[in-house]
C-alpha cells in the first residue's frame, strides 16, 4: 500500500515547482488522450458497470472538457492578489486522497484531478473495487499526458484500509464521492488527524413543475433527469413534487417519457437502459419500491424484475413510475439510486417548496415554471447547493459544484474547486 503513496509523495516536489503553463500541457494531452480512446474507455465501462456506450463515451468527451478548461482557466484562478500592501498566494497543499464511486468512473476522478493536478498536487485514487479497470486507466492516461507514471497512482485496498491511508502524514487532504453513511466516516477519520476533506455525498434532489410550466418541455427534461446512468447518479432527479392542476397531465406525460427507455445490452448504441451496477443495488430499489406500494404508492409503469430471457442473469430494473407518492413513503425519505420516479401532488407553489426541503439532504433541485422570475424565488428558498431552472441538474466545469446538509460539505469544478486544496498564503 505505500509504495505508490511514496510515489507521489516524492513526486509533489516536482509538480508544485511546475509552471502552470507545463502543468496545463499535460492537462492537453490528458484531454486528447482521452478523446482518442473514448470508444474504448466507454466499452470499459459497459463491461464493470453497466453503462450504455454511448453514455460512457459521452462521460469520456466531457472529462477532456474539464482538462482544457483547467488548461486554460487555472493559472487565473490561482493567480496571486495584491491587498492592501500585501499578497494573498495559492500554493499546493502536496498529496491528495481521492476516494472514489463506480457510478461515473472517469468523470468522478477527472472533475477532481484537473483543478487538483492544475493546482500543483499529487493524487492517490482509491477506486470502487467493481471498477479497477477504469482506475488503471486513469493512471495510464495521466502518466502518458504527464510522461511520468508519479503524478497520479492507484491503489487496490478494502474499505477498512483507507483510514490508516489518511492517517498517514504523507496524505495532506482527503477528496470523497460516495454515500451519506461511508462519508461520514471519511469525514470523522480526516478530522480527527486533521486533514482537509470534501464530501460529495447522496441526494434526493427534488424537481418543482408549477402550473405554469411548459409540460412536455418538463416531462421530456424530468424523465432525462431521472434515468441519467440508470438513475444511479447522485444528482439524478428523485421526487417529483407537481402542483394539483397540472398533475394527471404532467403524469401522463412522464409515463411516455419514462417509456423510451427499455432495458438491453449496454454495449448497443442505442440502448438507453443498461443493467444496474450489482445485484444488492437493484434488489434495495425493488424493496424500496415494493414498500411504498404497500403503504399506498401507484404503480403506472415497470416496477417488476424482468422476465426476458436476454435480461436474466444481470441486476436489470425497469424505469418505473410511481403515483401518490406521501412523505413517509420510502422512495420519499430515502435516497433512490435507480430508474424509479416518484410522484407527490401538491397543492400549491409554497407546498411543492415545504416538501422539497423535507429531506437530510440538500445536493440538487430543479424548477419548473413559465415565469423566470418566479422560479428564480422558488430557487432562493431551496436549500440545496445547485438548483436548475426549467433544466436538469448538471455538474459543469464552470460552475461549483456541491451540496449542504447531509449531502456533503466542499466543492469541485469552478473558481470554487480549484481554491479547495490549496494553501492560501498570506504575505505581507
């Protein structure tokens, strides 16, 4: 285990004195490297974890975009300032852990890396273990971009391994993606040795749809929202909160949406659904939906474990669409990481808001409405960290990117998420 941590532990003290402009040439090639073997990185992650090729190939183009906007934005972001006679500097911290999730393999490690790499730090990766292939070729990747294997490294360990890894003085500062429950222990292990941490963790994000809300517009974005990655996304739409008069039609029209997507073989072009990543992952969806029938839930599509002789064998689940949907239910309390949509009828604007807030979490949020100027209110009262107007929530290198509550603590991508492992040195 700590062969490839003195790896890059040796290796930060070459970075940091890296120019920025020889830090964002590697950054180039990272992004062009991964544009060359897009088609190939994408078939990967069909055969670890399930995602449709065309997903994978698209998460593969959007991991170059981060690096060539690092590239070219990062210096300026990191750029001293002159105070009032003295100069505020941002300086690399040294090693950083990257602790990461299976759902979006390249992506989740390439928002981290390009600031981080860009700023001047040296990256450990401990990958999902259902996605070992993916994680050797990041570090492939980043060592022929940087033509040295010691910048970025990877690790193979179990979950009980990794507080010893943050425990080492050698790991200046912790990044984690990943559940509520396995962030807090991230979280309790880099505090008590003091080392900074971002948590990027669940979400149930709600999606508002007012009844002046353009309704196809909002079925086709909500169903889209739903079904990124199988629905296994954190930033996934997950409860659908719909005023009274627009309800049955709004409904109707999800169902069509929710539809389109069939289940098949993640290796198809066009196939829309692929399987979910294991087989306890779609079991714990089927409870959760199965329970909220029992306790009153609708269900108008899917919600049966497929019987398709070409389904059989792997952890399939169909896009299901639940109705009646009340708080207390548990594809309301809790996080639903697959393709299941659930529905609440809500009076009004300033309920569809009281319930959106009724959650742990606060990552995402969506607002549908005809009128900018009453979604952007809606938005203010949403305590979450991104919200999304007549659009779903989408992470996007311009921006930052994180969640409040139970949903973590930090941010990635943006002016933001470079500035987080960083020094901020004050001279004067």
């Amino acid at each position: 285990m700590s062969d490839p941590l003195q790896m890059v532990s040796t290796a930060f003290e070459l970075l940091r004195t890296l120019s920025f402009e020889e830090r964002a040439a590697g950054l180039r090639r990272a992004a062009d490297l991964l544009e060359e073997r897009k088609d190939e990185f994408a078939r990967l992650m069909a055969e670890e974890m399930g995602k449709p090729v065309a997903q994978g190939r698209a998460e593969v183009e959007k991991c170059a975009k981060v690096c060539r906007y690092y590239a070219e934005h990062g210096e300026a972001m990191l750029a001293p300032r002159e105070v009032e006679g003295g100069v505020i500097r941002h300086e690399p911290l040294g090693t950083v852990l990257a602790i990461m999730p299976w759902n979006f393999p390249f992506w989740q490690m390439f928002r981290f890396a390009a600031p981080g790499l860009m700023a001047g730090n040296t990256i450990l990766l401990k990958h999902a273990s259902n996605v070992s292939g993916c994680a050797k070729a990041i570090v492939a990747v980043m060592a022929g971009a940087f033509e040295r294997e010691d910048f970025v490294q990877a690790v193979f360990i179990s979950g009980k391994e990794v507080e010893p890894l943050i425990a080492d003085p050698r790991v200046r500062a912790v990044t984690f993606t990943g559940s509520t429950e396995a962030g807090r222990q991230v979280a309790a292990a880099a505090g008590k040795h003091l080392k900074k941490s971002v948590l990027e963790l669940g979400g149930s994000d709600p999606y508002l749809v007012l009844e002046d809300a353009d309704l196809k517009a909002a079925a086709k974005t909500c169903a889209a929202a739903r079904m990124v990655n199988g629905g296994q996304s954190c930033i996934a739409a997950k409860r659908f909160l719909v005023t009274e008069p627009v309800h049955d039609e709004f409904v109707a029209l999800l169902r069509e949406e929710l539809a389109r997507h069939v289940a098949g073989d993640p290796m198809d072009e066009a196939t829309l659904l692929g399987p979910m990543a294991r087989a306890d992952l779609r079991d714990e969806i089927h409870g959760q939906v199965v329970d909220s029938i029992a306790a009153g839930a609708e269900l108008l599509l899917g919600g049966e474990l497929p019987e398709a002789e070409e389904l059989r064998g792997k952890p399939y689940y169909p896009a299901t669409l639940l109705a009646k949907v009340k708080p207390g239910m548990r594809v309301f309390e809790e996080e639903t990481f697959g393709p299941v949509a659930p529905v609440v009828r809500v009076k009004n604007m300033q309920e569809a808001i009281e319930l959106a807030n009724r959650t742990p979490f606060g990552l995402g949020a969506a607002v549908f409405s005809g009128s900018e100027a009453r979604a952007r209110s809606v938005a203010q009262a949403l305590e979450t960290g991104t919200v999304a107007i007549n659009a779903q929530v989408v992470s996007d290198p311009r921006f930052p990117f994180g969640g409040v509550k139970d949903s973590g603590w930090g941010r990635e991508l943006g002016e933001h998420g470079i500035r987080e492992f960083v020094n901020v040195k004050t001279v004067r």
